[in-house]
C-alpha cells in the first residue's frame, strides 16, 4: 500500500516537473510569446534547473538542450525510482536495464510531446469557435502552425471549414499506436 502511494507520488511530480519542462523547450523552440502567464510560469517553475544545466549542457542549433536533457532526465529518474519501488533489482543486469531505461525515457518523452501537440491543437480548435480573441490564441497558434502549416498546403479547406487539425489528431494518433508499441517492446526488458 505504501509502495504504491509512493510510486503515485513519484509519477505525478516528475511527470509534471518534465512535462513543464517540455513545455518549456517547445515554446522556446517554436518562438512563442514570452510575454504570457502560462510562459512566465514555465520559466519560475523550471529556472532552478535549467540556468546551472546551461552552464554545462550547450545549446545546439538555437534549441534549448539543457532543458530538454533535463526533461529526459526527469523521466529517467521516475522510470528508474518507479522499478526501484517495485523491487526490481538492478544489480543482476545493470547494463541492459540502463540502456532499456534509457531508450523508455526517449519513449516517453516522445509520447508527451505528442501528447502536448495534440491537447493543443484541441484547446485551440474550440477556442476558435468559442473566442478566437482569447488572451491563449497567439500561444496555441505559435505552438500549431508548424504542424497545421504543412497540412493546410496539402488539405484545402472544404466549405470554409478547415479540416487540418483532424488531419493531424488522426496522424498523432497513429504515432502515439507505433510509440506504444515501441514502449511494450522496450518494456519487455524489465
């Protein structure tokens, strides 16, 4: 029973610390609007981290890797925290459940940034119908126009209805089926 609450506890912060830290990175690496609540509070929550990762972790081509490695990081310590509470034991194979624990925590970094794209085409999509003014259109829009944008070329618009964000939640959709599948894989380790 305890196990099992601490397992929770574990889970829910270091998700949601990597989470914001991934929100972090993409709103850096998609060049939204800095002057918002939601990126203000990014910044407050993860600084203590990222501004000591930077002096170590270079950036690489204008992206921000110190966050990103350090929301890969997160992931690995839940991952890793997660095994240890159920009583894994990681001495019997300390190189393979490295590796393996190393590729999940790419899986699931993977699988949250689809996640994340996802949830904002969706937010934004009824936003627009219900208050395209709103104060989180500029921040939904600078998060989705590199993904809508390549549809929107490919798909035109039918009767003014622009058809892009079903498009694209049916293509993550098939992504989030294969980055499944890839976790079971890579699980099977464990």
């Amino acid at each position: 029973m305890l196990s099992q609450m601490l397992v929770f506890l574990l889970e829910t912060m270091l998700n949601l610390f990597s989470l914001a830290l991934l929100l972090r990175f993409y709103m850096q690496l998609l060049r939204a609007p800095y002057r918002n609540p939601l990126s203000q509070f990014l910044i407050a929550a993860t600084d203590f981290m990222v501004r000591p990762a930077r002096k170590i972790i270079p950036s690489f081509r204008g992206m921000d890797m110190p966050t990103l490695v350090l929301a890969w990081l997160t992931k690995l310590a839940m991952l890793a925290g997660v095994l240890m509470l159920q009583g894994y034991n990681f001495s019997s194979s300390a190189g393979i459940a490295a590796g393996g624990l190393s590729l999940l925590a790419l899986v699931e970094i993977i699988k949250t940034t689809l996640y994340i794209f996802m949830v904002a085409i969706i937010i934004q999509a009824i936003l627009s119908w219900i208050n395209p003014y709103s104060p989180l259109a500029p921040l939904l829009d600078s998060f989705t126009r590199p993904i809508l944008g390549a549809i929107r070329g490919r798909v035109p618009p039918i009767g003014n209805v622009d058809l892009s964000p079903l498009f694209v939640l049916i293509i993550i959709q098939l992504l989030l089926f294969m980055v499944a599948r890839s976790e079971t894989e890579i699980a099977r380790l464990f």
